[in-house]
DNA sequence: CGCGCTGTTGAAACTTGTCAAAGTTTGTGG
DNA sequence: CCACAAACTTTGACAAGTTTCAACAGCGCG
C-alpha cells in the first residue's frame, strides 16, 4: 500500500499550519525566503488563535510579547484616550500584521477587534528577533513591513489633514477594493464587515456624514450600497472625485 | 612630555564625531549600548551632514540608502500628492531619526527639510542592519524607535481625526513643550522653527485658523505669542482645553 | 529702506456635526 | 420558525466650526 502512505503524508502536510504551505506568504511576513529558511520560520509561527467576531485579539495596555498574522478573516485598531476620545486607527486584512505598535513600549498601544470569525498566527517577538538576526532577508522584509506601516499612516493623516468628507469615502473604497483585489477578490463587489460609524471614526467623520456620501455616490452612479455590500460601478469616478481638491 | 599626549589625546577624542562621546546618546539610537558596542557603531556614522536652514535632506523619490540621527536643528517631514495635496507628516529635533519611511519601498517617500541649520549623522542603512545582526541591544533598540514612530503616528490620527482646531493646537504646543524638555530646553517658553502654515498643514488647519487659535489662547492667558517666540503661562489651563472634547 | 513673506483680523460661505425621527436588518429567545 | 428587541442606517433641519476671501500690519532680508 504504498499508494495509501502517499495520500496520508500529502493530507498530513495540508493540515499542518505551517507558512509553508500557506498561500498567503507571498503577502506576508515569509516573503521572499528559501525553503529551509521557511521551515524555520514554521517552527516560530506554531501558535494558532482563533477569534470569534467581536472579540478582542489584544487590548491597550496589555504586555506585548509577539506579533499576528491574520490568516483569515478582518480586524480593526482602535486607540482609546482617558478623556473618551476613541479613533479607529486601521482595518487589517489576512496577510497583514497586528501588534507592531507595541514594541515600542512593550505594551500594546491599542485594541486590535475581529470584525468577523478569524484566525491569526502568533509569531512570538524574541523569537522573531532571533531569527532574523540569522535570516537576512527576513530581517529586511521585517523592517520593510514596519516602515510600510509608517508610510500608510502619513497616507492616513494626508486623508485626515487635506481631504473633505466625500473624497475621504472614496479613497477608502478604492483602497478597500485594492486589498481586495491583491488577495484574490473582486476590485468592484464586496462587503464592509464594519459599520458606518467605524467607517467615520477611520475617516475623521461621523457616521451620518458617512451616510450620506454613500447615498451621493450612488445617486451619481459611483456605486450601489446595499447596506453593507458594495458594487463599485464607476472606479474612474471615484478617482476623479477623491483628486477633486478639497479644503 | 607624557603630559602633553594625554592633553592631545583627549582633545582629538572630543573632536571626533562618534555616537561614544555625543549628548544625544541617551536619546537617539545607541540607547543602552555597552561602550565595545558603541564603538562599533561609530564607525558606521562616520559621516555627518550639515543642512542649511531650507534645504532638503532628502526627496520623495530618491534612492533610500540610509537613515539620519539628527545632531543638532529642526526638521520638517512633508508628502506631496500626484494632485498637489501636500501635507506636514511631522516635526524633528535633535536626537531623533529621519528616513525610515524609505525602507520599506527603496524609496523615500516624502521630503526632508530643515527649518533651521542642523547637522545630521548618516546611518548607511545595509550597514545598521548588518550591526544589528550583531549587536542584539540594538537590533531591539531600533525596533521600538520605528514602533514609536507608529504609535506617534497614531496619535496625529487622533488629533487630526477628533479634534477641534484649538485642541489641536494645545496638542501640539504640549508636545513640543515635552520634547524641548527632554531636551533639557524650558518646557515653557521656545521659539517655533515652523511658519503658521506649516503648523496648520500638519494639524489639517488653514493657517488662518491657526492664527486665530494662537490669539484666543493669548486672550485668555494660556500663552503669550510674539510671532515665533511662545511663552507657555498655564499648562494645566492647555491640558484642560486638550481635553474638553470636540466634535 | 523697501519689498516680500508671514502673520493677524473680519465677514461671509460652506462643510460637517448635532439632534431627532423613522426605517431596516440582525440576532435571540420563545 | 416567528416575533421582538437591539443595533445599525438613512434622512431632514438646524447649528456650529472652519475655510475662504480680503485687507492690512509687521518683521526681516537683501
């Protein structure tokens, strides 16, 4: 039964939780690294989580001691001030990371939530410090990962500091449907797994003026809102409209 | 004349630019290095830059090669859109690092300039992180110095994304006041490098609103303005006002 | 010494927030 | 599986805050 040993080793290898069987690591942290240099990374990133919609991954304040990979699902940041402020500060896709803002101060820095039923790769941070002391390329695409985020949040206070309400939607959606379309989606057809509110406090509005520019792209045949889900009809305009030049 | 060598040496050990015997030590990147550790990362930031007030250290779209300790002046970081947008990403001062936006795209990504006479300190970047294979105290150190920045980033979001204008303001004014602090400057009395509008590109003000704020708080005695010259007279009065809760 | 850049101030216009009411969807428990 | 409550969304009218436009003052640099 040779045959039998061949199926049982090749489900074997399907189930194993391993970056290297994971079709996200051209997106996340692997990328770039030989296969052997892969398996070691596998044996870090041992440690599934799940976690249930709604559910926190981490809270501020809570001691920091390793990083996520979201393997599946959706997440949003938020940071909380003692005087009740509360600004969500992204919405995390799989193949991203979660957890960087606490290195700094060895306590995470903000709430990371799941915003539908996920599933995320603990990567332990000494571990991860180790390795790429020994693993160049992991090193380099490590600190390329960071400084990205460093560059997408200038995008974030560009979008806070210089755009109106409407072009602030729109660059959201276009950025959204980007995402998606890197991870295999549809560019044009999607849902928002968060609400309006959280869209406005992302944005620097609040929720009804999210509304709102939703009810103005689709009467303008931007889009079609159905509650949650999303058909971009009209990308050209969207672009156009969010390099309108607000305020 | 054992003497007179002792008195050579010592004056060649103050003149030579190295991380081992600078001020900012305790700030900047070599925090919490060993003095053999120290040594080795001087001889990586041989070379020092010095940048007339209004010149670029660098340009979105240059060749990313390495980062910069700023020694002594004053920064500004700002991007420019395809669509003329531009937007102030951030202030710097001594002891800080400038560049880690270009990692990540080989890139710099937005402009640096000096807002007054500075000197910086070149970090060959292939160079650092070859050291901080090495050298795990600084490996770790530099870790948390990009985490930082991205907490700092988030809490521009939040000003920008839940704060009135002259939230804003007094945000920024006690934040400048706790760096010059840090610095060993007055906590309560500076001179402001940047011009009104720069203030209000980074805050997402026009710099009339800016000006504005700055005569309100003068009016109630939160601070006395001459131009660029501030005079902090009540800082739990700003603390207060930061506060109180905008829109 | 004057020109230009920077800063201040006022009035009007515009954008977004606030408050309120009603409609819709989702989730839960009977 | 239905009913009901809670959460979320939409829409309107009005208020508030910020920008825009404009005029003028002051400082600093050449």
């Amino acid at each position: 039964m040779p045959a039998r040993n061949v199926t049982a080793k090749i489900s074997l290898e399907v189930i194993k939780t391993a970056c290297s069987n994971c079709n996200l690591r051209e997106l996340c942290l692997p990328l770039g690294l030989e296969p052997t240099e892969l398996e070691r990374l596998d044996d870090l990133v041992s440690t599934r989580r799940r976690v249930k919609r709604g559910e926190h991954l981490y809270r501020a304040s809570q001691p920091f001691d390793a990083i996520y990979a979201i393997r599946s699902g959706f997440f949003k940041t938020d940071v909380l001030t003692e005087d009740g402020r509360d600004q969500v500060t992204g919405f995390q896709m799989a193949g991203e990371l979660l957890g960087l803002d606490g290195i700094g101060t060895e306590f995470h820095t903000c709430n990371a939530v799941a915003l539908e039923d996920s599933e995320v790769c603990t990567i332990p941070f000494p571990q991860l410090e180790g390795l790429s002391r020994e693993i160049h390329t992991l090193q380099h695409h490590f600190h390329k990962v960071m400084s990205r985020e460093i560059v997408r949040d200038h995008g974030v206070m560009m979008l806070l500091g210089t755009m109106r309400a409407e072009e602030r939607l729109a660059a959201f959606l276009l950025n959204l449907s980007q995402r998606f379309t890197a991870r295999g989606y549809s560019p044009a057809e999607f849902y928002l797994r968060m609400t309006r509110e959280e869209i406005g406090s992302y944005l620097g509005l609040k929720l009804e003026t999210v509304s709102r520019a939703f009810s103005r792209f689709q009467e303008e045949g931007l889009i079609a809102v159905q509650q949650k889900h999303i058909r971009i009809l009209d990308t050209p305009g969207l672009k156009r409209l969010m390099a309108q030049q607000g305020r």
